[in-house]
C-alpha cells in the first residue's frame, strides 16, 4: 500500500534524522504522506479516544486515510512504544496501525 511505502522510506531515512522535538517529527510525516503520495491522503491529527488506558479519554497522534479509504492510525512515541499508545491504537477502527519510534526511528507494526 502507498501508506505502507511511505512508513518504508522513513525508516530507510532513519540516519539522517537524528533528535527530533514530538511535534517536529509529526509534522515531518504527514509531509512526507502529502509530498511522497501528491497528497492523495486525508490525514487527521489528535483524533479523540474514549479510553487512553486509565479511564480517561485520549487522543492518537495520526490517522490517515488514502484514496481508496484505507484508514492507518499512528502514534509517535520516543524510544519504546508505550502501553497506553498500543491502547489507543486498538480502540481505533482502522486497517492498520503503527507506532513510530523517533529517537531512533524504528516502525513497529501493531497487530
């Protein structure tokens, strides 16, 4: 899928990123959605949850939908993935669902 293709060229890239600042690296994405894609997705930022984990509600960083309505969430977490991101995630109705990691940048697949 393209939304797969371009989650794969950020991961090549992963050496030339170095830091990034959470909001940075969230933007730098859906860029590179938009750029790599000539903006075939709809992307949706801080999409609300009822339930991040504790009880109280939560928002995913992304959800972006190509032209043909497949919908992937993804959270951005730092170094490891967090419980409550993986939480979130699976509340969503979507096709799939990633965590990417940015400090270093690593994809992981959420099942």
């Amino acid at each position: 899928t393209m939304i797969l293709t371009s989650i794969e060229y950020l991961e090549e890239r992963k050496d030339d990123f170095g830091e990034w600042k959470a909001k940075a690296f969230s933007d730098y994405i859906c860029d590179l959605f938009l750029m790599e894609n000539d903006g075939d997705f709809k992307i949706d930022k801080e999409v609300r949850v009822k339930d991040r984990g504790d009880g109280r509600p939560g928002k995913v960083d992304l959800v972006i939908t190509d032209k043909h309505g497949k919908k992937t969430g993804i959270e951005i977490d730092r170094q490891s993935p967090r419980i409550k991101s993986i939480f979130k995630l699976k509340q969503l109705n979507v096709d799939e669902r990633y965590v990417i990691l940015r400090s270093p940048v690593k994809i992981i697949k959420i099942k």
